[in-house]
C-alpha cells in the first residue's frame, strides 16, 4: 500500500478540483468531486508506479500562514 498527500485547489475558471501529489511528477489530475478527483488521482498514481517507485523530486512538509501587513 502506498500513501500519499494531494494538494487540492478549485479552479475558479472551471470549478473544477485540481489536484497534484508534491514532488511526484505526473501525479496530478482534476475532477468536478473531490471524490472524482480522489479517485483520478488514485487511478493517475497507479499508472505511474506500473513503471517502479518513483524518485520523488520533493517531500511534502505542510502549510503556513503568512500574514502581511
């Protein structure tokens, strides 16, 4: 089994749910759900690691705040 973190954004273009694993390249898909875009994502993941565990170029860590006067 094999977990990992999704960055999900709204696309205030299309209302879509894009979404992108953090240092994964071609991890990324989007969906009008989040469940669509779960199970995009899931199907997009699988398909990548057909060809082996992949190098990943990044480690997610989290978010912050930032606030600017």
């Amino acid at each position: 089994m094999h977990i990992y973190t999704a960055v999900v954004e709204r696309c205030q273009d299309t209302c879509l749910y894009v979404g992108h694993v953090p240092g994964f390249p071609g991890a990324h898909s989007q969906g009008e759900t989040l469940e669509e875009l779960n199970d995009n994502l899931r199907e997009v993941i699988a398909l990548l690691l057909d060809g082996g565990e992949p190098n990943l170029e990044s480690e997610y860590v989290g978010t912050q705040t930032v606030v600017v006067a």
